[in-house]
C-alpha cells in the first residue's frame, strides 16, 4: 500500500517519485520528470522517501548530484530525511560527499 504523501498539493511526478510508483514515473515526459516544486525535484523526494526503485528511473533524466533551487543535492535529502537506503544507493552511485 503506498504512502500518503507528505504534500498532497504537489504535482503527479512528485506524488508518484515519493510513492515509489515506478509505473507512473515510466508514463510522464522528460519535461514532467523534470517538474519543480517548492524548490525540489522529483529525485530529492524519492531520495528523502526512501524509493530506490523510483530513484533508477529518475537517475535516467537527473544526475545523481542534481541541485535543488536552494543549492542541496539528493543526497542531503535523503541524510536530512534518515533515508539510510536511499544514502547508500546514491554513494554507490558516485554522489559527491564534501557538501555534507
């Protein structure tokens, strides 16, 4: 059973990346992958969530250390957040660490 997001008010990529609704994630455009809100990507709500299978597809449009519109990366989410998983999978995947 999924999660009821933690803002309801967002937009459907946001919904589905903290969701981990990987199928949703597969059907949005680029363009809709890409959508902001209050500052984040759909990445750093995966990341922050804990949805490492959402975060494989959103690596395919986002770079692992993506910056949100305050300066964090996905990986700042996830550490704010006590995303453990989520912390290890991006390491594995060459996040950078000095920013932490």
């Amino acid at each position: 059973m999924a999660s009821e997001p933690l803002l309801p008010e967002k937009g459907a990529v946001h919904v589905a990346a903290q969701q981990g609704d990987v199928a949703k994630l597969r059907q949005l455009s680029g363009d809709q992958l890409r959508e902001v809100f209050c500052g984040a990507t759909a990445l750093h709500l995966a990341a922050a969530a804990n949805q490492l299978r959402a975060m494989d597809v959103l690596l395919e449009v986002f770079a692992v250390d993506a910056l949100d519109q305050l300066g964090r990366t996905p990986l700042m989410h996830a550490t704010f957040a006590k995303s453990a998983e989520a912390m290890v999978w991006l390491v594995h995947r060459k996040a950078a660490l000095e920013n932490l």
